[in-house]
C-alpha cells in the first residue's frame, strides 16, 4: 500500500491512530492458491495444494495489513514468488529489517534476503505432527502430537489477512483475466477494511464527561 502522499496515506495514518511508527519494522509473507475461471489468462498448477489457477502473494505489517501483493500462476513456487514481492519495498518502506516466513521459504531465497535487503528471517516451523526430533543432547526422541489447532508466532497474523480478503465476494476465486486485475481488487479490499477502520477511530469521542451521582 505504498504509494502516494507518505503523510496522508490511510495505511500510515491507522497505524498512527493505533500508535505505531508510520512504516512497520517488521513483517510476515505468506501466499494463498485459488482457482481461476473460464475467463482464462495466466494460470498454473500448484501441486502441493492441489489448485488450478494463481497464488496471492501477500506481504503485510505486525497488524496485519497489507503492505504489498503479487499475483502470479500458481506453478510458480513461493521461494520465486517472494523475489517478486520483496524487491523494491525500501523507498515506501525503509524501516523494514525482519521478515516472519514459513518453511516454504527456506534455501537460496533466504541468502538473497539477507545479501540483498539485509534483513534477517525467521522461519516459524509447525510442531511435527509425528516422527522423531534431535533433542538438545543430541538424541533423537519420538513425537505424535494430536492433530489440533496450532497457532504459530506470527503467521496467523498473515493468515487472518487472508481471511479479511477472502470475505469479499470477489476474491472468492480469481475472476480476473490479468494478475494485474486481481492485485487491484486486492488492494481495494484492504483499502476498504482500513477505511472502515479510520472512520471508526473518528467518530469516537476525544474525551468523555465524568458523571456525577
């Protein structure tokens, strides 16, 4: 969402009214696959979550909004996808330094963050479901953990901003014949969200009157 006036654009001024720093430090990546229709237009097959159609890739702030999105055919994997959305942040961003990612995003593409943007990343991994871990000993020890809801640091601040988005009709699938298209509607939407937010702080009373018995 970086793009205009740096000191009337309604991203710096939510986080203003929440009291944060105008621009985030931080932030967490994460994609979402999601069909296409007939209407065509670039497309691809992700293997691993079984989608004909694009990926939504997403970076957002520690409240989860949204500082930049990518769509691009789902064939492409995400270690690819984040060059797309990391390059170019610094002159809308510059306080940015740490990046929360999933283990999708781990191998060549976490050297070229490192050397090229010279933040640092955290791979937030999910507990294993079952198997063994290596122990601060050096052993190994079997683990079958319940398969439950696991909220992981961070993450679920990106997959929430997923959620918001995918409550717009709209973005149920990708309807769009050019990525370029499905960007815009994403922007709008979070636009839409951060609006509602600000009138919200608005129409709120600066003070309130001390009542007397």
């Amino acid at each position: 969402m970086g793009r205009g006036s740096r000191s009337t654009t309604p991203y710096e001024r939510l986080r203003r009214a929440i009291g944060r720093e105008p621009t985030p430090s931080a932030a967490i990546i994460d994609s979402q696959s999601v069909k296409t229709t007939e209407r065509g237009g670039p497309h691809g097959y992700d293997g691993g979550k079984k989608v004909n159609g694009r990926k939504r890739h997403i970076l957002v702030d520690t409240l989860g909004l949204l500082l930049k999105v990518v769509v691009h055919p789902a064939n492409l994997q995400d270690r690819e996808g984040a060059r797309l959305v990391l390059r170019g942040l610094h002159p809308h961003f510059p306080r940015l330094r740490h990046l929360w990612a999933d283990q999708a995003y781990t191998g060549p593409i976490l050297d070229w963050i490192t050397e090229q943007l010279g933040w640092s990343v955290e791979v937030v991994e999910r507990s294993p479901r079952r198997g063994f871990v290596v122990t601060a000993g050096g052993e190994f020890q079997h683990v079958r953990l319940p398969a439950v809801f696991e909220a992981l640091p961070r993450r679920w601040v990106v997959e929430r901003t997923i959620a918001w988005i995918s409550r717009n009709r709209r973005m149920s699938k990708d309807y769009e014949f050019l990525p370029a298209t499905s960007e815009a509607w994403i922007y709008l939407s979070m636009l839409r969200l951060m609006l509602k937010r600000l009138a919200h702080e608005q129409i709120r009373p600066a003070f309130h009157y001390r009542r007397v018995a």
